[in-house]
C-alpha cells in the first residue's frame, strides 16, 4: 500500500471511478432517533433519512465537469495527488464506514495488478461498458453485462519480475 503514494496518477485514477460511479449511491436508509434542524428545515422524530451520495458526486458546482471521466482533476500542477474534499463513497459522520482502509486495499491490489498484467480493451468499438443500465440496478450500482477482450501483457514464458529486471538493465 505504501507504494500508492508514489502511484498519483493510479490513486486519482481510483478516486474518479469511486466519485463518477460511486457503489452506493444512496447510503443506507437512517432514522432520526429525535426531532431536530438541518439546514433550515425541520426534520420530525422518526423520520426515515437517506443520503443522496449520487447528487454531491454528480454537482456541477462542486466537480464543474461531473459527468466527464477526468482523474486529472484529483492532481495538482505538479501531478501530486490532491486529497478530495467532496468525496463521499465511504459516508459521512458518525456511521462512516468501518472497512474503508481494508476496502481500498482490495481495490488498489485488484487494480494494479490486473493493468500490470493484463490490456484491458474493448470488444468492438461501439461497446462502452459504462451506460446507464447500472443506474438502474437498485441499492449498489452493478455494472451491466459486457463483452471485453482481455490481452495479456507479458508472455507466459517471462515473469513479471523477469521484465522489470530488464527493464532497470536497460
Ligand atoms: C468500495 C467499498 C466500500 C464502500 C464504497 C463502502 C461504503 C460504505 C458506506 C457509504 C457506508 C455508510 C452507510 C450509511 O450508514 O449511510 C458504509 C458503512 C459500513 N461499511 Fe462500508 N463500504 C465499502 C467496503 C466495506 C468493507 C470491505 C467493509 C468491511 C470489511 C465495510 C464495512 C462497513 C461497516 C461495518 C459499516 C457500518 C458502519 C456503521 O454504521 O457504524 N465496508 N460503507
């Protein structure tokens, strides 16, 4: 994991694909346990609360461009990684979630090592595999069923470690 913080471009990459299609979109579903006041309004005692994670993602004042898929605007200048403030995959508060640190984990080992290994392309040109289908999927955003071609990156013959040896010889 330490290695991340020397990845920007693949954390950023990683924070847009949370941001733009963010697992679950409305959170859980919550109970004000007493009456109370948020932002002018008046929420009654046993109210059913949810969380609209989708629309502080997708707020053109926040992001500008919140449809375009742009890992660049998690970098600065300098191509550093710049922590995001608006986002909300994990929740907010006091029910955030427990299992972020071991859940960006999965998702940083399963990223990298599928692109080290594998191109991932797709099958025929007029087959993008984000469409609004996994809008529709209900409580966590699935994506839809696509065809893809998976390319191996190295030969079998060669290990990884082999190419990146050669590759500090060179
Ligand atoms: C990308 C993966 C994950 C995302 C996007 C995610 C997101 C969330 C969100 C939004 C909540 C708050 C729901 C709410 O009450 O409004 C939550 C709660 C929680 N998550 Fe995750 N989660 C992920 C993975 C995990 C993993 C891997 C674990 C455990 C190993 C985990 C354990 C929990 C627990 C225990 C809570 C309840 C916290 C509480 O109510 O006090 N999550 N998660």
């Amino acid at each position: 994991m330490t290695h991340l913080d020397d990845m920007p471009y693949t954390n950023a990459f990683m924070t847009e694909m949370l941001r733009i299609r963010i697992p679950g979109p409305l959170g859980l579903a919550h109970r004000a346990m007493e009456a109370t006041k948020l932002m002018g309004y008046d929420i009654p005692k046993d109210t059913q609360v949810i969380t609209n994670f989708w629309a502080v993602h997708h707020d053109p004042k926040i992001w500008g461009d919140p449809e375009e898929f742009r890992p660049e605007r998690f970098l600065d200048a300098d191509g550093k990684f710049v922590k995001p403030t608006h986002l909300v995959a994990f929740s907010m508060g006091s029910r955030y979630c427990m299992g972020e640190s071991i859940a960006r984990m999965e998702f940083f080992i399963f990223v990298v090592v599928m692109l080290q290994r594998y191109h991932l392309l797709l099958a025929r040109d007029d087959s993008p595999p984000i469409n609004e289908e996994c809008l529709r999927s209900g409580q966590f955003l699935v994506p839809p069923s696509h065809e893809m071609r998976v390319k191996e990156r190295f030969s079998r013959e060669k290990s990884i470690m082999e190419y990146n040896q050669q590759m500090w010889d060179d």
